[in-house]
C-alpha cells in the first residue's frame, strides 16, 4: 500500500510540471506516466495505483486515467496481474542504460576553438525569440497564425496519408530519390503558375531555400568565385556565399529592386529576390527584369532567383518569375512552401538544368538523402487536392487587409516613419527619422510585449544609417492587434526622446 502511495505522490507532483507534446489530457498522462518509467522514477514491479486513486490525486476524470493505463498495458509498459492489479513491466527497460548510478561529467583538456576550420556562430545571423507566441504583439516576419492554417484540410491529407498504399510509396529508403507525388505537383501545378516549364529530372526537393542556398554554394562556388548579393539583402543567402567564396558583392537596389549595374556584371553567380525584395518587400517591374536578364546574357552571370512568397500579391496577378523569361537557363529558381503554407513544414525545391541537379542531389545525399517523404506526401495531397490554392486567396485576403491597417496605423500614430510600397508578402519595410535607431527601439518595445526586427542585419555593412531601417511581419499577429501594437511602438519612441 504504501508503495502505491508512492506512486500516486510521484504522478500527482508530476502532472501540473510535465506539459507533454500531446494535445489531449490522456496523452499528457500517458507521456508522464512513460517518462516517470523510463526514468527510473517508478521502479520495476512496482503496483499502480487504482484508476480511481490516480483520478481523485490528478484532479481528472476516472475515464480518462482508464483510458491512459489501459494503452500502457496494451504497449507492454504496464502488466495486468490478476491477484496485484497492475504492475510495472521491468522488461521494458532491457537495452536500456542503467540510470541508478549518475555518469560524471566529461572533462576535455582539447582546445575545440583552435580545430574549427570556420567560425560560424560569429556569422550577423536574424534573431528571432523562440517564445516569440508569449508577446502580446508579434511583428515578427516568418511566422503563422494558428488562426489561419487550414488545420482540418491538413489533418484530412495527414489522415490519408497513413493508408497502406500511400505508407508504401513514403515510407521506404528512397536513398536519394525524392518523393514522386510531390515533385509531380511541383512540376504541374506550383510552376506552371510562375509561367515555367521543367522535367522531372530538373527538380531537386530541399528543406527550405537556406538548403538550397548551401548546396548552390558548395557546388558552384570556391574562394575565388564574385558572388553578388542585393545590399540589404537575405543575410542566410550572404552567409552561405561568405563560407565558401572571398569575394561576396554587394549590390544596390532601388525603388525597383535590384540594379542592372556594373557591379553585377562583375559577378558569376548573382542572388535576386524580384517577387518581394528581401527585405524591402518590393516587387521588381518587368522592364528591370528583363535588364538584369539581358546584362546576365551579356556578362555571363547565372542568376539565382529566390522566388519567396511569390503568391503572396495583393494585385492577383503576380509578374512571371525571372525564370519564366529565362531563354538560354541562366536562372536557377528556388521556390518554397515553407514561407506560405507553414513555416515549420521546411520544403523548398530548386529548379535547374539537369545536370547541375544531378551534382546538387549527390551533396544532398551526404547531408540528409531525401526529404522527409511523409511531410511531403501529405503536402502533394494539399496542393492536388486544391487546399492550397485556397489557402492562398485567404492569405492574400487577410494580408491586404493586415498591410492597409498597419499602413493607416503609421500614418495616424507614427507618420514621420515612411514604409516602402509593397504589392504582397507578409512584411513592411520601414524607414524611421534621421539619427532614429531601431535597436533601441526593439528593446523598448519588447519591454511592451511588441516585437519588431531592427533592419541593420539585412545590410552588408552595420552602420549608423542602417540602423534607421527595421522590419514588421503581419503574418503571425491577428489583424484586430495591429492598430494597438503601433500604439505601442509610438510609446516606446517617445520614450526614446525623451531619455535622449
């Protein structure tokens, strides 16, 4: 009896501290009551608790705590006994380390520092608070609205995804293959509305456009090699040039987005973000696309568009994409999903002559082999069964909308600032006054519950003008909070006035 006692304390002080992945109080009882196994916690052969014990010391329902002991005798970590109710099942634990004896900690005379060949982590990198859902009013870019996500459509195609047929198709080794559903709807139905046309065999799947960017680099790109990058600009992109090449360019932009100036012209390899400029969120005209095409043609520049967010336009109909334009493949698309349908899904595809795919799928391979095919089967499943295609209007509905109150909103509380004109995305571009800094304000505002990226780390050079610039996303706050986080952000610059 008194062992019970034990374990109903143990679960009881547990529960409320164990928050569990699962969505469901059962599945967060389960995940505790394994955890507390596995652990060590609750020894082998030891006697559970009765239902109704555990019910009344966790504050559930009995049903509940049923159901939850019963998967655990089903999965082999508890054992019905006739004579002892249920009990602990030890064998659970074989092939597991004995946790009795804690293992002391490690100690290294080895000077790791002086082995590493680069020094990332010194790289100007975005940051963004992993607890970015805790503030009251998150401007940050990159980020979803649980609001909008077409959970049940996505649950249906998950659903789907698990009969038997379908298992069988995502399931296996792949080795270096990626999923055929998917790439099919990548080729039929993702770039035909950007206006391009490509084989099977000029599609390479990657898990985002930061992938793609590095296996770019890898492949195409050595010491010696100008790589040119629009300044500002997308700063992954310019890290991943900077790890491989000495010579990263950077390129000015315009009102019009980047410029078909000398400077490019001196680069093999260029990186253009015409749909959304990163980060000014302009589009580039037709006319100053098929400049930077001719001077590319001209100079011998290939061309690496990032096409991010391209359905994202608040017109309806979005410009082709530099790669639709392309007559003589210089220009290496990179598409994405993961910037529209949910941004933790991580899958982006590159669209390139094949024989350059056959050499980026071959460094793929050493770094992960395929995509995950589960995710990506569930995705085809999305966009062949036209929830993508909806989804999309919603965003483009619920941003237009997200982008004229933000825009009404400076205008009315903070209208010396001057936000670049943008006809989609999820983001603003703005400018503050002259010796405004916007670090300072993103600390102030934080200290509000208001996020805001200051917008230095998008430039090649910090500087004391660039601090001037920062970025607010609209996709991750709910449209009825955008008027009273810009409240807020005049309160923190008012605040900046008045201690300077």
């Amino acid at each position: 009896m008194r062992q019970k006692q034990e374990i109903t304390d143990i679960w009881a002080k547990l529960f409320p501290k164990f928050s569990g992945n699962s969505a469901t109080l059962q599945g967060r009882v389960r995940e505790m009551m394994v955890h507390s196994i596995l652990m060590g916690l609750i020894p082998p052969g030891a006697k559970v608790p009765t239902s109704r014990a555990l019910s009344n010391a966790l504050g559930l329902s009995r049903n509940t705590v049923s159901l939850a002991l019963q998967v655990l005798v089903d999965k082999g970590f508890l054992i019905a006994s006739p004579r002892s109710g249920l009990i602990v099942n030890g064998d659970i634990l074989l092939g597991q380390v004995d946790r009795s004896a804690p293992s002391e900690p490690m100690t290294s005379g080895l000077k790791w520092s002086e082995r590493f060949k680069s020094h990332l982590i010194h790289q100007r990198n975005i940051i963004k608070p992993a607890n970015w859902q805790d503030y009251a009013y998150p401007f940050v870019y990159g980020q979803f609205d649980a609001s909008l996500v077409p959970l049940k459509d996505w649950r249906a195609c998950s659903h789907q995804a698990l009969f038997v047929p379908a298992v069988k198709k995502w399931a296996q080794n792949h080795i270096d293959r990626d999923s055929e559903a998917l790439v099919e709807q990548i080729q039929h139905r993702l770039l035909p509305a950007r206006g391009i046309m490509a084989r099977r065999d000029e599609i390479l799947v990657t898990a985002g456009s930061q992938m793609a960017c590095y296996l770019l680099a890898n492949v195409l790109v050595d010491k010696q090699t100008v790589v040119g990058i629009e300044d500002p600009g997308y700063p992954d992109a310019r890290n991943n040039f900077l790890l491989r090449s000495d010579h990263v360019k950077a390129l000015p932009i315009d009102a019009d987005g980047l410029t078909a100036s000398r400077a490019m012209g001196q680069c093999a390899y260029v990186f253009v973000t015409p749909s959304h400029q990163c980060p000014t969120t302009v589009t580039m005209p037709l006319s100053r696309r098929q400049e930077i095409l001719e001077l590319a043609k001209k100079r011998d520049v290939v061309l690496f568009e990032d096409d991010h967010e391209s359905e994202l336009n608040f017109s309806g109909r979005p410009l082709p994409a530099l790669k639709s334009l392309d007559t003589d493949g210089r220009v290496i698309y990179l598409g994405s999903l993961s910037k529209t349908l949910v941004h933790g899904l991580r899958i982006g595809y590159i669209v390139a002559p094949a024989e350059l795919i056959r050499e980026l799928r071959a460094l793929r391979r050493l770094i992960m082999r395929h995509e995950p095919t589960n995710n990506s089967h569930t995705a085809s499943l999305f966009i062949a069964q036209g929830h993508h295609d909806a989804f999309m209007r919603k965003l483009n509905v619920t941003y237009k909308e997200r982008r004229e109150i933000l825009t009404n909103a400076f205008s009315k509380y903070l209208p010396q600032f001057e936000i670049a004109p943008s006809l989609g995305g999820s983001g603003a571009w703005i400018k503050g006054p002259e010796s405004f800094n916007s670090q300072s304000l993103a600390e102030l505002c934080a200290a509000r519950g208001v996020l805001i990226e200051p917008g230095d780390i998008f430039f090649n050079k910090s500087s004391n003008k660039n601090q001037a610039y920062f970025r607010l996303g609209y996709s991750a706050i709910h449209g009825s909070l955008i008027d009273a986080g810009v409240r807020e952000i005049q309160q923190a610059y008012k605040d900046i006035n008045i201690h300077s």
